[in-house]
C-alpha cells in the first residue's frame, strides 16, 4: 500500500501534521494550492474498516487542518472528503481525508446534478434503518 510506505518513510511525503494516530501530508497532484490529506496510521481500505476511535478521532484532526488552511490562505471555503471504492473517486486504498481550500470561481469539480425529491422517501428511510 503506497500510503503504508508513506507512512513507514519508505516514500517521500511532506508532512504538515503528525500524532500518534495520524499523518496529514500535502496531496502530491492537489486540487488547489495547500490541498492535504490526513491519514491513519493503521491500514484501514476504507470507512467501512475503519475502527471506531479513528472516525472518531480522525474529523478533529480534519478540523485542525481546514482552521490552518483557512488562516494560511484565507480561502472562501474548505472541502473535506473522503472517497470510498472506486466508483465514488477512491484510487489510493487506503483511506484518507482530503482538506482541500476552496475559492468563489476556482476550478475544483466536486459536484453533482440534485435529483428530484423522491416520492418514497419512508421506504428509502426504512430501506438505510433495517441495515442500521
Ligand atoms: P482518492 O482519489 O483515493 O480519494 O485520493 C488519492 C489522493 O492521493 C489523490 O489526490 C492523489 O493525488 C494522492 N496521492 C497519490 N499518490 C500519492 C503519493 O505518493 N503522495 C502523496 N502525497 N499523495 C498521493
Ligand atoms: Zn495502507
């Protein structure tokens, strides 16, 4: 896993960030300037890996770093995302939330086409709980 051996050192990273659980490193193909992204220390593909402290945990560490990019740049926005499989935009799995610093009229994509609102939206309800 490339992150993995970012982790261990045995890839190049510049970190912006580091506890006992986490690295936060700048994005190396970034979507804007001063895009970063936090990773577990312990390998989890995905959210749905990942344990409990480290979801709990790894939105402070998110927080830390939108306030810092915030101040550095003065931006007018800050996405934080984390993408899970491939067809939602995962291409590292190991999994990693993007702080990406955003600015009215830039050119990052994130979006998508709202859909009408659903006429059976009890059932879609009870369709999420019944898994819950
Ligand atoms: P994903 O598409 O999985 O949500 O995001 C993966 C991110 O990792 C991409 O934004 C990509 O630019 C970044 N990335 C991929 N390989 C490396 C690397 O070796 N070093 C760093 N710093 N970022 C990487
Ligand atoms: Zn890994």
């Amino acid at each position: 896993c490339i992150f993995c051996k970012i982790l261990a050192g045995e890839i190049p990273s510049t970190a912006v960030y580091e506890d006992d659980d986490f690295k936060a490193i700048l994005d190396v193909n970034p979507a804007a300037r001063g895009h970063v992204i936090i990773l577990p220390k312990n390998h989890a593909a995905n959210i749905y890996e990942l344990p409990d402290e480290d979801a709990s945990k790894i939105m402070i560490v998110a927080k830390k770093i939108a306030t810092a990019i915030e101040k550095a740049y003065h931006c007018d926005g800050v996405n934080i995302l984390q993408n899970n499989g491939e067809a939602a935009g995962q291409t590292v799995f190991h999994l990693h939330v993007h702080v990406i610093p955003r600015f009215k009229g830039d050119t990052v994509n994130i979006g998508w086409k709202q859909g009408d609102m659903p006429e059976d939206l009890d059932a879609i309800c009870k369709e999420i709980q019944a898994q819950l």
